[in-house]
C-alpha cells in the first residue's frame, strides 16, 4: 500500500533534522518525523512474534538502548517497544498494531541509519561526482531546456547575472534522504515482502530509483535557476538553501514513493502476502549461529571503530621554525609586549606543551640527522617551501617510527597548504584549499564527540572552530578523527590578500560531511593532519577543548604502532564470522528478528568497549614540569568570554582579563561543577548563578586545602550572587554601596579610577575607595580568599575592547593592578592596604 512508501520516505528525511546533517539538529522536527512515519505503518505486519521471544529480545535491546546516541537509538527503542506490546497480553488489537508498526520502523530506522553513516562517510571524502557522471547532469540539464555545459565536476548554468557554477555532487545526484529512502526500502522487501523473491523486488526499487536521480538533479538545478531568474537583478543571490531544505528533499521523494508503488508492489504489506513467521524456537545450531552473527558485527565495528593506541615513546617534540614566520614560537607573550602579534602566535601553546614534552625548535634545514632523536615532528604553517631532500628526510622519519604533525590553515593562506601538501602527498592525502563554514551561522561550528570518539579527542568536551579548511583523504587508509556535517565550503580567494573568500553562499560550494582532522599510519610512523591554526594561537588555546585537542595529537604522534593496522584482517574475520552465522541459520524464516538483535548488541557492547578502551589506553599525559593554572569558573559565572578568539568588548564580557592571565605565565581553563574547585587558583567574575550548597562545600574544601580563591563582583552585577559562595569564609559584598573614586592599594601598586564598586566586609582590605574597602582577602586552611568589589574595570568594555590594542599609560595602570593581583594571590604575599584616613 502506498502509505507504507510515504512511511519510508518520512523516515528517510527525518534523519537530516536528526542529524543536523545540513542545518542544525530539531529534535521536535524530527520526532514529528518518526511518529507520523510509524503511524502510517501501522498494519503493515500482520504476524507478530510469539511473547516469549519478544521479551527475550527485548532484554538483548537494552545495551544498544543504552549505548546509541539518539537519533539512532530510536530504532532499538521503536523495536522494543514494539516487541513488549507483542509480549504483553493484552485483550485489544489496536496495541499489537501499533506494536507491529514499531518494528516495522525500528527495522527501517536501523537500515536507513546504516545507510546514512555510510553516506556521509564516503562523502566526506570526496563529494564530487566521478567521470562521467557530471556528464550525465549536463545531458539531462539539456533535456529540461537549461542553457548549460559540464567542466570537470562543475554542472555551469547561464543566466544574465552569471554564470553559475554548481557543484556536480553526490549531494546533487544522490542526496541522503533518497538513498536512505531506497536502502529503508529494501530492508522492508525483505524482511516483510512475502515470498516472491524479494531480490528481484529490491532490484526493480534499485532501478527506478537510480532512473529517477538525474531527472531530480536536473529538476534541483531548475528549480535553482528559476530563482535566480525571478530574483532583482540588484538584490543579493540567496538561493542555495534549496538544496538542504529538509521540506524540498522530502518532496522530492514524492516520486519514488509513487515509483515505488506503482512498480515494486501494490500489494506489499498486505495480508494476502504472509511475512516470516517468527513464532519457531530456535535449535542449538540456530541459537549458535546468531551467537556468531553477534560476534561477527562487534568484529566489524571493532574494524571501524578501534585504532590500537601503541606504544609510547620519549616525548622529544620538534617544532619546526625554518619555514615559518607565521604563528612562531620564539617570543612569548609577557606583560610588555602587546598588540596583534603577541596574541597571534605559539608562544604559550609552545610553553604549554613543555611543560608535558621535551620541546625543541627545528631550525635548520630537516635532515636524518637533525631528525634522529625526534619523536613528533611539527610541521605549522609554513611559509616557504620544503625543498625535495627534505621531503625525502621526513618520508624517511616517518616510515622508521617518527610521528609527524600537520598543522594548517583555511584557503592555502600564504601558500600553506601548498607547503604542507608537498609533503602530505607523499602519504596519500592533501590539505583542500578552501574554507569550512557552517550551514546555518558561517563563523559558527561547534564539534561534539561521537560515540566512539578516537583516543586523540577522547579526553576533549565539545570544540568551537574557528574557521578550518578541509581535509581530502585521497586514497590513504587513515581514519577521520573529526568528521562533521551540517558544513559548506568556500574556495580560496586569491584576489584578498590572505586569500580569504566573501562569507556567502555561492554554487560552487560543496554540503555537508567533512574531515577536518585526519590520522594515518605509514610504516612504522603516524602522521596527524589538522586545518585550524587559529584554534591554538595564544588567544584561543585555552578556551575548552583547544588544549586538550593539541595534547591529544602531540600524545598520539608520541605513540609507535605494536599491532599495525588492524582494520584488514578484522574485517575478514567479520565477513568469514558474518557468512558462518548465516549459514547455520539457514531456513530459520523467523531468524531474521534474532539476527538484528544480535547484531545490535554485538555493536554495541564492541562500542561501549572500545570507548572505555580509548579512554584508559591514552590518557592525557601528565605534567614532568610544574606550572600555574587558573581555572575561570562557570558554575557561577556566566559572564561573556572569548569564543573562537573573538571578544566581543561589552560591559558584560571579561575575555581580556582572561586572556592577559597568560602574560604572567600561567595558564588558564574554563570549568563548571566538581571541576571547577582545581588548579592554583580559581578565579570568579562578576557570579550570577545559584551555587549549589556542594560546590560550594567544594569550594571551601578547595582553599582549605591550599587553593586560592578569587571573587570579583561590581554594583553593576544586579543578579550578583557573590556572597552565597563567600559565607563559609565569612566574608561579604555589600550591594547596598556604589562607591567611585581612585582606588587605594598596597604600596608600589598602581592608582587606577572605578565607577562602580561595592564595599567588601570581612578579612583583611586589601584597597579602598574613599577609606571604604573595596577589596579584601583572608587565609582560610592552607589557601586564602580575595574579593574584589570593582569587577566591572576589568571588563572588556574598559580593559581596551579588543585583545589587539597598544595601551597607553591608564590603560597600562589597569593592566598591572590585575597583573600585581594575580601574582600576589599564586605567590601567597598579599600585602594590606594602607590604613584609613
């Protein structure tokens, strides 16, 4: 019946909206999706299975109910639940059918989930068409009356505008939600198609699904030409939302709903066609075969999924300056030098890492013998070209058992990534030269870890790009540490002088997945590639995950294969494990149920194993040198602070105060909860947020045991929740007071003038404004507390609006009380403040 189709269809696109595979992820949207899809379903298996399997393979569900991230956790929940309403004995049909049709969905959902990872998989490697299927574009354009020709993977449109340059894609050609829609369908002629040999029904779906994807690319690009057409000549082109238009795409699927139904079977899920009965016990060599079967897809995820960690070498990093003279390492960032350069280089990520490694900077021409007692080697950047000799040197190190570091940039800026190609190639990928924007907010990408994330992100929480250039993996059999969807892309310009393209949206761009760091072995060595320096400049690195990111492929890079890769031969033992389980289930018509659940389980027991595998196998490696760490808490703060590096310079942000933490020498990180109470100093701007009474027990657990606390708050912090942190130290802000004037410090600390600050009672005043305290700390335990009243002169508003400014004398005042501050706090020699008046 035709709904079943259209069930199938609502199903398939409903994984765009679940995904967030083009635009950001609606969870309602696509729970709409999945509810409207089952409920169509509903009759469309009429035989249920009998409540003793049901209930056992309810039990076997639970692991993959628990384990799989939604969206695809809903098909083990939609099975489950089907199969209880099976189990339970209940008086009425009307559950049993709705029962039924939950497994119908749960069994498409689960195909058509297969599907899409595959997808974008092989996507994300490359998203263009190969010969001569752009051709194949251009003819059918032709035929739809377009003015077009095809050149390379580019379908060009004519309008009097321009000329128009599409992307001759798999997104184009063979979008997800019709290969989802096909795939889904499938798996439902042959689980539910009766028994008219389904293979020839799959094949007749195949065929006129494959028939109808040029007519609907060509119909895309009409669609995208009479837009232009109807668009004023002088208004901006808006126009390629089309293509990953959840609604479009699931228009589009129209058709091969009715293909479907016309051509496939009119009479699939109708009761005259009785489907598998699943009632049979099985017999010890069918229950041994779905055990096998079991065995065999936790193989084959362990082929996908585990990337053996090594074993770990000296830790002797070089950093490679010759061909560099953009984001150097050599000059730090103190509290003299300021402007743009300071922030834009390595120096801090540089010091960060030896204080985890055995640093070097590599400055003279590579060679075997400059590289003979290097563990990674860091390529960034690199300005000028490798000459031949040195390409052969690194070739060589990596083959013996070095690890090499990939460090790049968007658009091939400065030629980059036409350096660092020289050498990416000689291991079978390349750095794209392009931009990676996201499809919704172009400077905004947020990357959150998959299931199984690889051990070189595993410790890393969610990261915010900056804005990264792709990674096209060609033929080398690496893995895509990151892999991300819901991205467009954007060429180089080589009109802009850092070859930076305009932000909007053009023909020519690619959607969806794609790599933006990449892991390879070759020989006995790694080789590690990422596109976003800007990530660990000195204004960036120390926003969350950025360090942990940095660490983890240096730690990586440190490790040398003892097993090789293990994807080939486990995926052989899958296939021969896979095809033995099979055949000892052989005329089973009901073993089709118990093989889904077993192969669910078996993923995700592999899954969940392989998680705590990365996790323990390489952890981040701990410090061999001492060094300060400040931790900004966001338990009870929620003040502005950087993101991707950008401040953006309200009254409400404190990213500068933040970032000039560093020029001292230390290093910063952002914590909420348990974590929060850690470090040499825990530093809270201007609190808003109810602390519960645990961290704030944790707190004071924290400075009793020899950590530092730091508040500051302002009578500008109308939500201020300042003194529900300080009670236990009985100390306290006074919102009542609005004091300004120029504060009072210790002696040899600066004047510097306030508009509004709040009189601080308790401990020891530490300034004061007209004789009143503004500031105070008290030793408590081992540790000490510091309340700062005046917290709104150090907002980014105050303190210069951006990171980049030279300051003058008054600025440079503020700039050294918080310098003089922090110091003063780490070191535990607080001074008093002069006495009042």
């Amino acid at each position: 019946m035709i709904r079943t189709w259209v069930a199938i269809a609502i199903l398939a696109a409903s994984w765009l909206p679940g995904l967030g595979y083009y635009r950001g992820a609606d969870w309602r949207v696509w729970a709409l999706m999945v509810a409207v899809g089952t409920v169509l379903l509903v009759g469309s298996i009429p035989r249920k299975p009998g409540r003793w399997q049901a209930a056992a393979a309810v039990v076997l569900l639970l692991p993959a109910i628990v384990v799989w991230p939604w969206p695809y956790r809903a098909a083990p929940v939609l099975l489950a639940a089907g199969l209880a309403l099976a189990a339970l004995p209940i008086p009425r049909g009307w559950p049993k059918r709705i029962g039924g049709a939950a497994v119908v969905a749960g069994v498409v959902l689960l195909a058509q989930g297969l599907g899409f990872y595959a997808y974008e998989t092989l996507t994300a490697r490359s998203h263009d068409l190969p010969w001569p299927l752009p051709h194949v574009l251009g003819v059918m354009a032709g035929l739809l009356g377009q003015d077009s020709a095809v050149s390379g993977s580019a379908l060009s449109l004519h309008s009097m505008r321009m000329v128009h340059r599409i992307g001759a894609t798999w997104e184009l050609l063979l979008d997800g939600p019709t290969c989802g829609f096909l795939i889904g369908g499938i798996a439902y002629l042959f689980l539910w198609g009766g028994r008219r040999r389904p293979w020839r029904r799959a094949a007749v779906l195949a065929a006129v699904t494959l028939i109808w994807l040029p007519v609907r690319a060509g119909l895309l690009a009409a669609l995208y030409l009479h837009r232009v057409l109807v668009t004023d000549y002088d208004s901006p082109l808006a126009v390629m939302n089309q293509f990953w238009s959840t609604p479009v795409h699931l228009v589009l699927l129209a058709v091969p709903v009715l293909l479907a139904w016309r051509f496939v079977s009119p009479r699939v899920g109708a009761a005259a066609e009785s489907p598998p009965a699943v009632g049979a016990k099985p017999s010890w060599r069918r229950s041994g075969g779905v055990v096998v079967f079991a065995c065999a897809v936790a193989v084959l995820a362990a082929a996908v999924l585990w990337d053996p960690v090594g074993d770990r070498k000296a830790g002797r990093v070089f950093v490679e300056e010759g061909h560099s003279t953009w984001e150097p390492t050599t000059r730090p960032m103190d509290t003299q030098w300021y402007g743009h350069d300071s922030g834009y280089n390595y120096a801090c990520m540089y010091d960060y890492l030896g204080r985890f490694y055995e640093m070097s900077r590599l400055t003279d021409p590579i060679s075997d013998t400059a590289l003979w007692d290097c563990d990674v080697l860091m390529l960034k950047t690199p300005t000028s070209a490798y000459g031949p000799e040195e390409i052969e040197a690194i070739h060589r190190f990596v083959s013996r058992g070095g690890g090499l570091l990939l460090v790049g940039e968007h658009t091939n800026v400065f030629h980059t990534g036409e350096h660092l190609n020289s050498v990416a190639r000689k291991f079978g990928f390349a750095f794209r030269y392009d931009c990676l924007f996201g499809i919704d907010w172009f400077f905004d990408q947020l990357y959150e870890l998959p299931l199984v994330p690889h051990p070189i992100v595993r410790h890393m929480p969610p990261l915010d790009f900056s804005v990264s250039c792709s990674i096209a993996p060609g033929t080398s059999a690496g893995r895509a540490v990151i892999r991300a969807a819901g991205l467009k892309n954007a060429l180089a310009d080589y009109h802009a002088s850092n070859f930076y393209p305009r932000a909007e949206d053009r023909p020519d761009m690619r959607y969806g997945a794609f790599v933006q760091l990449w892991a390879s072995r070759y020989g006995q060595g790694r080789v590690v590639a990422f596109g976003d320096s800007t990530i660990f400049s000195n204004f960036s690195l120390f926003e969350p995950a950025k360090a942990e990111l940095i660490l983890g492929m240096v730690e990586w890079a440190n490790h040398r294969d003892a097993l090789g890769n293990p994807r080939p031969w486990l995926a052989a033992v899958s296939i021969i494990l896979g095809a033995f389980g099979l055949y000892l289930v052989r005329g089973w018509s009901g073993g089709w149920m118990w093989l889904l659940v077993a192969g669910m389980l078996g993923h995700a027991v592999c899954a969940a194993g392989i998680r705590e595998y990365n996790r323990r196998a390489m952890p981040l490696p701990e410090a061999v040198r001492p060094y300060v760490l400040v931790t900004i808490d966001r338990t009870a703060s929620e003040v502005i602070l950087s993101k991707g590096g950008f401040i953006a310079g309200r009254e409400d942000g404190f990213a500068i105060f933040e970032r000039w933490i560093l020029r001292l020498g230390y290093f910063t990180r952002r914590a909420d909860g348990p974590d929060a109470a850690g470090g040499n100093l825990v530093v809270v701007l201007n609190p808003s947020r109810d602390a519960a009474r645990e961290h704030v027990i944790a707190l004071a657990d924290y400075v009793k045991n020899g950590g530092h606390l730091l508040v500051l708050d302002s009578a500008k912090n109308a939500k201020s929740t300042a003194n529900s942190l300080l009670w236990p130290f009985e100390m306290a802000v006074d919102h009542g007071t609005d004091l300004a004037g120029q504060v009072t410090g210790p002696s040899g600390w600066p004047a510097i003038d306030v508009d509004a600050a709040c009189e601080v009672a308790g401990g020891r005043a530490l300034a004061r404004v007209g004789g009143k305290p503004v500031a105070a700390t008290v030793r408590w335990g081992e540790g000490s507390v510091t309340v700062i009243g005046f917290s709104h002169r150090f907002s980014d508003r105050n303190m210069g609006v951006t990171g980049d400014i030279e300051p003058d004398e008054t600025m440079r005042s503020v700039y050294e009380f918080e310098f003089k501050l922090l110091r003063a706090i780490v070191e535990g020699q607080l001074p008093a403040a002069p006495a009042s008046p």
